[in-house]
C-alpha cells in the first residue's frame, strides 16, 4: 500500500489503469482532469494521494 501510494505522488501518474499505473499521454485529457477524476473515483483517504 505504501509503494502504491508512492507511486501516485509522482506527478507523470495521473491515474491507475487495469494493468497498473497511467501515465499522461498527448492524446488523454489534462493531467489536472485526470487526477481530479481520480481523486472522485479513489475510496481511501485522499490526504496520502495526489496532493
């Protein structure tokens, strides 16, 4: 979990896909929506995420 959580404070990871992490790609929307929609989607405390 703390790896995890690791991971996602790394501003290139903007959300998680089904394979893992996902990083921002020219074609995706803005990371700042990205990480919003993952903010909205996550169900553990947010304060150790994207912050």
């Amino acid at each position: 979990m703390a790896i995890l959580r690791d991971q996602l404070n790394d501003d290139t990871v903007v959300g998680l896909g089904e394979m893992g992490l996902d990083y921002h790609w020219e074609d995706n929307p803005a990371p700042e929506v990205q990480k919003q929609l993952l903010r909205h989607n996550w169900t553990w405390p947010v304060k150790h995420i994207c912050q």
